[in-house]
C-alpha cells in the first residue's frame, strides 16, 4: 500500500518528526488559504502516487507537478493549473495521472541534503538503518559508486533504535552540536514510526539541514507490510483506491491476488510461486503476460468467475491460458468453474486450459463435452506453446 | 533416512478444530501420519474425529503425547504467539502454515528463537512430506497441506519456497519413478525460519538423498548464499528453478518476500549464481525433474 506525501507528512506530525510545514488543499481556494496562513515563500506540489513530478507535464500543456510561489494568488493560480488535469511524469506512463489534491507547503531554505532511512533487512531478520551524506539523489546509485559513503547500523529488535546509535549516525552525518540534539529526537521517533505503524520501509530523502539550522524531513517514501495491516485502521483509511489500477482494485474485492501487467496473454493459476511461474513461460514460449492472478488454494467458483471478468475487463488481453496443480483441490470443480465462467463471459478468445492434480480425468471430461472452443495443455510447456500460438493466429 | 521427519515421527497440531486445521489434520491421518495430539485452546479434553486427544496447551500435549513435532494451522494475529508456545514446549520442529503474519512478529520470534533446540520452518509453507512406503506413499510423514498422493519414497530431496511448484518437481519425479526422501516446503515470508542453504546442508548429511531439486523465487539473497555454499560444499547433484523473471520491480508477487527492490533479488542475479556453482538450472517450471535427471544420470 502507498501514501500519498501530504499523508506522510500527516504520518510526521503524529509521531513528532520535524517536517516542512504545510497543509493538502483540494481546491484553489484551499490553496490559497493555506499559502495565506503559512505566508512567506511557499511550495505547491501536486499529490499523485509516482514520482518524477517535478520534472513531469500536464496534458493542458503546464509544465511541471512541483512550483514555487511568493503569493496566495500565485498558489491560487498554480492550483488551479494542476488540479483536475493528468500529470504524466517517466513513473506513470503515458496516460499519466489525474490530480485531485495538491500539497502547498512553507518553502526551505536548503544548505544540505542528507539521506536517512529504516527498512526490514531480510538477511539479518532485524531492522536496519541507512543514512548517508548524499542526500536527494538517488541512493542506489550512491551505494554503486561510493559506498563508503553510506553507513548501514543494526538495530536490535527487542531494544529498537538506541540513543547512542542515534548520535553515532548524527555524528557520521556531520551534524554537530544543536543539529546533533535535534537529529537524535528525529531519529527516535522516526523508529518509532517505522514500528507502530508496521512499516516494512520508511526512507526520509531528503533530510534537509535549513539555513535557520532547523533538520526537518523533506520528502519520505513509507511501504506499509501488508500483513499487518489488520491492525493499522488509520494507515489503511488512509488508501486512496483512484491511485490503484483498477483491475486491481476489483481483484482485492474477491480476494484475489492481482496484479496487472502490459501484455496480451492473461493467467489464471494457483498458487503465487506457481503464477509467476506460468508469466515466464509465457514469455518463454514467445508470448507477452498480461498479468499475474494467484486464485489461492482453495479457490471458489464465484471467485473463477470473477477472475475471469476482471481478465477480460483488461481490453490488451488476446488469450487466457488457465494452470491449475490441484493438489488437494477437485481438478473437476475447478474445470465446472471455468465452463461456467467462460458461458457467463461469452468468451471470444482462445482459451487454453492445463489441469493436473486430484481428479484430474473427469475435469478433463467436464472441459471436453462443454462444447467450448477450449484446448486443454499436457504440461504447462504445451499449454503456454498453444495459447501463444493460437493469439498469433487469432 | 529423511530429513527432519520420519514415518515414526509423532506431530501435534495447534489449531485442529478450525476449518483449515480440521481439514489437513485429517488429510494427515488418512495419510497414515501419526498425529498424536491437537491443541485448541479452550478444547481440552475432547476428541477430534473420535481418536485425536485435544490439549488447552501444548505443553501438556507433549507431556501426554510425547510430540516432538507441531504444526501450526492458527490464524495471522495468534500465530506468532503459537509459535512461540511450540518453542517454550521444547518441540524440535514447529512448522509454521499460517499465511499473514506481521513481518515485525515474525522478527521478535526469530531472535526470541536464537540459541534454542526448536527449528521453525515457514510461516506462509505447505509443510513438508516424508513419503512412506505404501500405495501412493501412504504410511509417510505429511506436515501441512501438500496433497499426499503425488509423492513416492525414493531418493530426491525437494526444497522450494512455493507450495504449488513444489508439488510439480514432485509430481514430475513420481510420473518419471523417481521417488522423494523429503519435500520441504520452506515458505515465501520474508523472514522465515529455514532457509535453503539450512535444508541443503541436511540433505547433503543424508545418505538417503542422493540428488536435490531446489525452488526458488524473486526476493532477498537466500537462493545466492545457498549456492555460494553448494559450490564449496555440496556433495549431490541438485537442479534448479527461479521463478519471477518476468515480473515488475517493486511489486510484491502474491508472496510477501517475492519482490525485486532497489535491483536486488532478481531471478537473473540468482540464475547467475545457480549456474556459477555447477547447479543445472531448468529453463521452465515443466523441466524440474528432467533437467535434474540429465544432470544426475546423464540421460
């Protein structure tokens, strides 16, 4: 699950970690109320879930996601270019994003630009911290090429983030003296964040130090761990299901893991392991994926079903190529499931079906005698042959 | 011998009167496994299908039982507390079913483990499987939810984060006679309790396992670490799978581990690093067991 930056910065407020002061406004009004309140030099970015907004262009012709001004009216004005309009920057692709809301902000006055982040490290089972002096700029490319200047600290979990390691990571950051107070506190409650709002990631890029010699957070990317998310109503009010691909929006009301892709030929399997499994053979055999769909272990006829419209509501999909090991599941109500999803749907694709597993004879009998245009595959190999072969000659 | 568990091996089930648990509890004993004892809190003192004894707590289970083995079948918010109850028990192996449990649970319980005889395999795993010698390999060891049938007794060991692609090595090996030692099935978690290189170091110790299919997938560095150490070490031939080449960065794929973040955990970088230590790496999931009979009899 993403946040958009102002509810991050909501998310700082909450857990005091010093940020850039600023309001979300929906309206141009809004923005100029804000802008009024805070007054000086003001920032107005618009709020969609990509980045590269700075740099991107909206489709009225507006350059740019991401403006200073120096008055209410100018706030106002910018709004209104942004708000309503599509915003495409190199993260959304070409159909962009529409804005619906936009972030106006106090402006700051940067001297330096420093990195600090928490996330999961899977090789230790423990959370890790990462700052580095090369702040705003892209960390991966800083860890490539100058390594020695990113410092990684592990954190105990039973103990978490202690004061100590706090000003050791202050110390490296070369913020000294009243920076160094100011960064300890931000550090602490920054892990504290990161724990009790179950973060799998929460990186701050940049941390900025003003030229009032203020250290406040600029700009932060939370990931949220999805499993935990049962017990965090207010990150999860906190969703905004127009930022999600549509398909995928449906997908999660029948429980079905979505997730949506550029190609022509979609899956339906179960299993996770199974389903990314099946998306490279496709590819294997020629063809172009057009999703990734595990429908569980024990998969209902409804949710086949449902499976099958959200497949087909996707109009780049050519063919579906179906893959099921019914290990413990009945081959037989999943091969009724699919005939009658395919009736339900009127398909007029090819549909190509690899069944095995329990039952798996009189699944086969069901797909033969429903008088559908189904070929069913010998093994995923065949079966992922066949659906290329039948989208190139549809 | 097998790894881990043997047909004599006495398992416990916390969370037997659930629907999931109920279910593959009773799947394991028309399999022939012993399951000698379920534990729900709340639930002791009755019977499960009239034979089973019911336990409040796990320790009493294996104070009455003598099982040495949990499997845990308790929904994501109680699970790690479940786990936890297995290891305070003294049990030498908990296997984890559950799929959702909150990663910073999961982190508590893997350095609460840290210096006791209790091994955790999964969470988020379809168990593992030592299959007995009867027709369709009933009278083995079933742990969990893999389908029981596809297996055969025999002399490859299986290890794979993915239950269904786990069930199709097996299935391939079976249709092809080549039976199975142990299946292990170790989870898609990103913080798991046993890892590959943990389940080949003990086939490699096991005189019943002659060659190793290995199963993995996009995320993290475990499948890299666990063919840095077969290069060196690994005395068997294994053939290989990953999963997850064609999929986009940064999202998660249905798994909660399988995802590619900040270039790390791609399956190129892992396939490179199966090829580099002599491991035969299948080109497609329907190759599993064919690459691994090439690479082991030569035919």
């Amino acid at each position: 699950m993403n946040i958009h930056e102002y509810q991050a910065r909501e998310l700082f407020a909450k857990f005091h970690v010093a940020t850039q002061p600023g309001s979300v406004a929906f309206t141009p009004d809004e923005a100029s109320q804000v802008a009024a309140k805070l007054g000086g030099k003001i920032v107005v970015k618009a709020q969609i879930h990509a980045g590269g907004r700075g740099k991107g262009t909206f489709k009225n012709g507006f350059k740019g996601g991401v403006h200073l001004c120096d008055t209410p009216d100018e706030a106002k004005d910018l709004a209104t270019n942004m708000l309503g309009q599509v915003l495409v920057t190199h993260q959304t692709g070409p159909e962009g994003k529409e804005v619906g809301k936009i972030f106006v902000g106090q402006a700051v006055d940067i001297t330096r630009e420093l990195y600090f982040a928490i996330l999961l490290d899977r090789a230790t089972s423990a959370p890790v911290v990462i700052a580095s002096t090369e702040g705003g700029v892209d960390i991966e490319a800083v860890a490539e090429h100058s390594p020695e200047k990113i410092l990684r600290l592990a954190v105990n979990p039973f103990l978490g983030l202690q004061p100590y390691q706090t000003r050791l990571i202050a110390a490296k950051l070369g913020l000294t003296g009243k920076l160094m107070t100011q960064a300890s506190k931000l550090f602490t409650n920054l892990y504290r964040l990161f724990l009790e709002s179950d973060c799998s990631m929460v990186e701050v890029n940049p941390l900025v130090v003003t030229a009032q010699g203020e250290l406040l957070a600029l700009d932060a990317k939370f990931n949220f761990d999805d499993n935990a998310l049962y017990r965090q109503p207010a990150i999860v009010a906190m969703r905004d299901v127009t930022e999600e691909d549509p398909r995928e929006v449906a997908a999660s009301e029948y429980a079905l893991n979505y997730i949506g892709l550029d190609g022509n030929i979609a899956c339906l399997v179960n299993g996770a392991g199974l389903a990314m499994a099946t998306m490279d053979i496709i590819q294997y055999a020629g063809g172009s994926p057009a999703n990734f769909l595990d429908v569980g272990g024990g998969a209902t006829k409804e949710q086949v079903a449902a499976a099958f419209r959200i497949i087909l509501g996707d109009p780049n999909v050519k063919g579906i190529l179906v893959n099921i090991f019914g290990g413990i599941m009945d081959c037989n109500i999943i091969a009724t499931g699919i005939v009658e999803a395919a009736r339900e749907t009127s398909l007029a694709i090819p549909l190509v079906v690899r069944l095995e597993g329990n039952n798996v004879a009189a699944g086969k009998k069901t797909l033969a005698e429903s008088g559908l245009s189904l070929v069913t595959g010998d093994d995923i190999l065949d079966a992922a042959r066949k659906i290329v072969a039948a989208v190139a000659a549809h | 011998m097998s790894i881990l568990v043997t047909p004599e091996t006495k398992i416990l089930i916390q969370g037997i009167t659930g629907s999931f648990g109920a279910r593959h509890a009773k799947l394991s004993l028309d399999y022939g496994t012993q399951v000698v004892a379920g534990v729900t809190p709340g639930k002791g003192g009755q019977l499960f299908e009239n034979q089973v004894p019911i336990f409040d707590t796990v320790a009493e289970a294996v104070a009455a039982t003598g099982a040495t083995v949990s499997v845990v079948f308790v929904p994501p918010p109680f699970a790690a507390d479940a786990i936890l109850e297995g290891v305070d028990s003294g049990l030498d192996l908990v296997v984890a079913i559950t799929e959702g449990i909150p990663v910073n649970d999961m982190v508590k319980v893997k350095h609460f483990m840290k210096g006791s005889k209790t091994r955790l395999i999964g969470p988020n795993c379809p168990g593992l499987v030592t299959p007995g010698t009867g027709e369709n390999s009933h009278g083995g060891c079933r742990i969990g939810i893999a389908p029981g049938y596809i297996h055969k007794k025999g002399n490859v060991g299986v290890v794979s984060r993915s239950g269904t692609l786990t069930y199709e090595a097996v299935w391939q090996l079976t249709t092809r006679g080549y039976g199975q030692s142990t299946c292990v099935g170790i989870g898609g978690d990103p913080v798991n309790g046993t890892s590959h290189l943990d389940v080949l170091k003990m086939f490699n110790d096991d005189p019943e396992t002659e060659a190793i299919i290995m199963i993995g997938e996009i995320g993290g560095t475990a499948e890299e670490e666990a063919a840095a150490w077969a290069k060196e070490y690994c005395k068997k031939p294994i053939a290989g799978f990953i999963a997850g080449a064609t999929a986009p960065p940064g999202r998660r794929m249905g798994h909660a581990g399988a995802i590619v973040s900040g270039g790390k955990g791609t399956a190129a970088a892992k396939i490179a690093a199966m090829e580099d230590a002599g491991i035969a790496v299948s080109p497609t999931p329907a190759e599993m067991a064919d690459t691994l009979i090439r690479h082991w009899k030569g035919k």
